[in-house]
C-alpha cells in the first residue's frame, strides 16, 4: 500500500517496531493525529480464536467512561406504551411494525444503534437481512433486546459501545478523539480491553491477545503492550 508523504513523516517520528505502554501509546497517538479534523481513536484487537467456529466469536458491551466522542442516532423499535419511554430516554427514531415496513421498503437507515423490546424481535425477522449485515440488528448478547428500554438508550447515549469479532477474528473499535486529554483515552481503552478480557470464549484456547495496536483515523498504529 503507498502512504502519503505526511504517513510516512509520522512513521519515522517514532518506534513503530517497539510495543508501548497503553498510557504511553494513546499520549504517542494524540502527536500522530495531524488531521484538520477531530480524528477518532481506534483499538485494532488480532485475537487468537477462529472465526470459523460461531462458539468463539467475542462479543459484548462496554460503558465507556469518557464516550466515544461522537453522538450516535439510536432508533428504538417498541410498541405501545414503551414509545413514551423511548421518548423520554432520548431515541432519535422510535417506531414499531410500521418502522420496520419502512426499512423494508427503503432499505434505508438512518441510525447508528438500533434497540429492541422482547416482543418485536419476530417482527424484525422481516428486515433481519438489512440490518444483520451492517451489525445493527438488535441482539440479547449486547443489551439492545431488553424490556427496560430506558435504561438501554440512556447508557447507549451516554458512550456504551457494542463490539464484535470480524471474520478474521479481529475487533475494531473507537474509544475516543484525539481531542479527549491522554487520560480519557487511557481510562476508556482499559475499560474497553477488560471487556474484551471478559469475552473471551471459554473454547479458545491458547493465546487470546495476539496484538493490540491504538491508531488515530488516518495516521500509523502504534502497538501497545497488554
């Protein structure tokens, strides 16, 4: 891959062979960001599962203490007197049956988070195949099927992060901007690797944490020991 002129000015600012300290590398991270806009910081996590057995994919939630920084769309599918508590929990679109005829009409989307009571997930099945593929089908495993749907959109609003193994075993997620100050970044990336320390799947054997590398949107990564 060809880097830019300025990526290459970055990586020889520093060690990029040499593994970090998580306060140190988020501090390193911060310099690496010479974007004119507010870059996020992302975790690149190589796992030592195999992503070809569904019983070792990683997934789960973290709140993270700081946000992410960015204020994410959450659409709330509820019916009934749930649409009030949706409302008053702050849901950017709230609906139920004609929502989700919506979605399947359109294929449009236009949130970042979708949340769900129990009882409309068989009614979601119908735009299962629009949702599932960018991630955003509500699910138990992450906390967006609950019946205490306030609760679920004040912690989504206020930085909860759902993540997940890709299909090479790798998660990617951002836990911040670079304008956040070092110690924001370096308490959201140790609540965020304790939960993926948690995840861990009970039928993953071996080494679980093969590499963890903190980068800012368009810059070099900057491997972190753990």
């Amino acid at each position: 891959m060809a880097h830019s002129k300025r990526y290459k000015e970055l990586l020889a600012s520093y060690d990029a062979r040499k593994s970090y300290s998580p306060a140190e590398a988020v501090e390193l991270v911060k310099k690496l960001s010479t974007t004119k806009f507010d870059s996020s910081v992302e975790v690149h996590i190589r796992l030592g599962i195999d992503p070809k057995k569904s019983d070792q994919m990683v997934r789960s939630t973290v709140a993270l203490p700081h946000g992410t920084g960015k204020t994410k769309k959450v659409a709330a599918f509820v019916s009934g007197d749930k649409e009030k508590e949706a409302k008053e929990a702050g849901a950017d679109l709230i609906g139920g049956e004609e929502l989700i005829a919506k979605i399947a009409s359109t294929g449009k989307i236009e949130f970042d988070i979708a949340v769900a009571t129990p009882d409309m997930m068989p009614k979601l099945a119908k735009v299962a195949k629009i949702l599932g593929p960018r991630g955003l089908m509500p699910s138990p495993k992450n906390d967006t099927v609950t019946p205490n749907i306030k609760k679920a959109i004040e912690e989504m609003k206020k930085g909860k992060v759902a993540f997940k193994s890709d299909d090479t075993g790798n998660i990617h997620q951002a836990i911040g901007k670079a304008s956040f100050t070092a110690e924001q970044l370096a308490d959201n990336f140790t609540a965020f690797m304790e939960a993926v320390r948690k995840a861990k799947p009970s039928s993953s054997k071996g080494v679980y944490l093969v590499s963890v590398t903190v980068a800012p949107t368009m810059g070099p990564g900057v491997k972190v020991s753990v």
